[in-house]
C-alpha cells in the first residue's frame, strides 16, 4: 500500500520540490527587496505556486483512483507551475537586474519575451510527457487563423501597440494630443492607451486609432513649450509703449522662462482694436493653463496702470431719414427703369404703353 502511494508521488517530487523552493525563495525576496514594483511582481507568481500544491494532491488522487483524469490534472498542474517558474524568473531578471542599470524595458516588450519562453517550456515540457505535440501544432495553426481572422481589430491594436512601443514617439508621463483628446500618457498596453486630460479623466484610445492619427508631442524634444496669447488694445495706444508695458509684464510672471526671451508681435489691425501677440516660453505642459492666467491678470493690472484698457466692440450705425419726396422720385425713377427694360423685350411688343405701364409698377 505504501509503495503504491510512494509510485504516484513520485513524478511529482521534482515539481514540490521546485514549488517549495520558489514558496520560500519568492517569500524571502518580497521581504527583503525595498522595490514596490517587485514585490507585486512576485505577488502572482507566489500565488500560481500556492495553487499548484492542491492540484498536485488531486493529480496523485487522480492517479490512484480516477486514472483517466491523471493527464488532464498533471498537465494543468504543469501549466501552472511552469508559468509560475517564468513570471519569478522574468520578475527577477526585468525589475532587479536590468533596472539595476536603469535600463527601462517597455511593457510590451517583456509580455512578449514572457509568452515566448512560457510556449517553448510548455512544448519541451509536454514533450518529455509523451504528448503528441504534432497534432496540436497543425490544430493550433488551424485555430490560430480562425482566431485571427475573427480578431482583426484586436490584432491591430496589438502589433499598433508593438510599434508605439519599439519606436516610442512618446513615453509613459508624455503630454500628447491625439485625434480630439489631449492628456499626459499613464500606461501604453498591448491594446489601448491611456491619457490622463487637464480634468483628471481617464481616456482610453485604441492603439491602432494612435498610429494612424496625427500625434503632438507636447513633452518633446525637451519641456520647453511655447505659450501664445492674444489681446486688442485700442488705436489710441502707441504700439511702441503697448509692447514695452507687455514685456514687463509677461517678465514678472514666475514661471515665465527669461531664455528665450518673450516677445510682443503686432498682429493685425482689427475693426475696433489693434491685435497684439504674446510670445512666452514655460518649463512643463502641465503648467500651461496656470500661467497664462497668471499672465493674464497681471497684463490687465498693468495695462490698467499705464492709463490703457481693452476696447469694447465698437460700431458706427448711420440712419438717415427719407422724406416723402425723395421716395416718389425713387420710385418713380424705379418704375421708368423697369419700363424700359420692358420695351426691349420683343414679345410684349404687342402690349400697349398703358399695359407696359402697368407692369412695371
């Protein structure tokens, strides 16, 4: 009875031997290791660890008393103990060693290196548990285009997230504006990114919709963004004097870079005011809001200051009344000019003057 307890163990002691060691090793890191990131990276793979012990007691049940589910239970045993093993391994080399040289692997990046070396250890695995893999390859394949047929969108938005991830027109804490919306960029998946906007909401666009737009990188090629605002002063106000007191204005504005320098541009001469341009450098998009109020208030206390004001809409209405007279004239020199647009047709040349008279009043 015992050696047929000990027969059933037995396959399984080199995988509780691996899942003790893991148990233990993973709990020691979580302990020991300072890094946040690395700590919920081991979270799953301790949990998958955990997992795999009860279902290796239903693999050794299985084995000595419902024989035709032992392949099924060792073989889900097998997936969750290897993908267990892959996740420690990558969670170790990824978030321990490589960062150790400040080297930041992009997410995708390693998903992809991750289901790699899982598919490679499931085949090797199953093979040395003498699954027949040549038929689940040619009904993996069959699968695999149907599926993909099926999923054109999602396989966009996949290799879409790929590509934004391998050449990385923006980074994770990146302003971008896209299609409508504009945000500082919070994750790049494999399917969506999300923006987080200037109101605090999550938006979530499809990778493959971030491709084909047209993409602003506000955070690039530095943070230096350039601010342009505009104001209308009135004639009255000489151009010279209006940009002097703009200058100084803009200049004391904390925030305000000095180089480069601002700058105040005539713009054009509008119906009631003249149009004057605002040209300021900041340091961080996210500041931008911010301090053009700030430029804002301060441009009108200093206007105000200086004597000068923002005009209000001005228009110059002229009525002028027409006496009786003047409107029977009118229409009378109306009604000859019909008349003789009326001689000249040739078809009312049987009509009498009186007729023709009648028709163009």
């Amino acid at each position: 009875m015992i050696e047929r307890y000990f027969n059933a163990i037995e396959p399984l002691i080199s995988g509780l031997i691996v899942a003790g060691l893991f148990i233990v090793g993973i709990i020691v890191a979580r302990v020991l290791t300072g890094d946040k990131a690395l700590r919920e990276r081991l979270t799953t793979p301790l949990t998958l660890t955990l997992v795999y012990l009860p279902i290796a007691g239903l693999t050794v049940l299985a084995r000595l008393y419902l024989p035709a589910a032992y392949g099924l239970i060792s073989i889900v045993g097998l997936f969750v103990l290897s993908l267990a093993v892959v996740l420690a391994v990558a969670a170790a080399i990824f978030d321990y060693f490589i960062r150790g040289y400040r080297v930041e692997v992009p997410k995708i990046v390693r998903d992809i290196v991750v289901i790699i070396v899982y598919a490679i250890t499931i085949i090797v695995a199953l093979g040395q548990h003498g699954v027949n893999l040549t038929g689940i390859i040619t009904t993996s394949a069959v699968l695999t285009a149907v599926i993909g047929f099926a999923l054109q969108d999602l396989l966009s938005n996949l290799i879409s997230g790929l590509a934004i991830q391998l050449e990385q027109p923006f980074r994770v804490g990146d302003w971008i504006q896209a299609e409508n919306f504009e945000g500082r960029v919070r994750e790049v998946n494999w399917r969506t990114t999300k923006m987080e906007t200037r109101d605090a909401d999550i938006v979530i666009v499809p990778n493959n919709v971030i491709t084909r737009a047209t993409l602003v990188n506000r955070s690039e090629p530095s943070g230096i963004h350039r601010c342009t605002l505009s104001i209308g002063l009135r004639y009255e106000e000489p151009p010279n004097k209006v940009k002097q007191v703009l200058l100084a204005a803009i200049g004391d504005v904390d925030g305000v870079l000095k180089e480069p320098a601002p700058r105040v541009q005539l713009k054009k001469y509008d119906d009631f005011s003249i149009n004057y341009m605002l040209l300021f450098h900041i340091d961080g998009y996210e500041h931008r809001e911010r301090l053009e109020d700030r430029v804002h208030t301060l441009v009108w206390y200093r206007l105000a200051r200086a004597g000068m004001s923002v005009p209000f809409p001005i228009r110059d209405i002229n009525v002028r009344q027409v006496s009786e007279k003047e409107a029977a004239e009118r229409r009378e020199a109306e009604r000859g000019r019909i008349l003789r647009a009326l001689n000249e047709v040739s078809f009312l040349e049987p009509l009498t003057n009186e007729e023709r008279a009648h028709l163009a009043s």
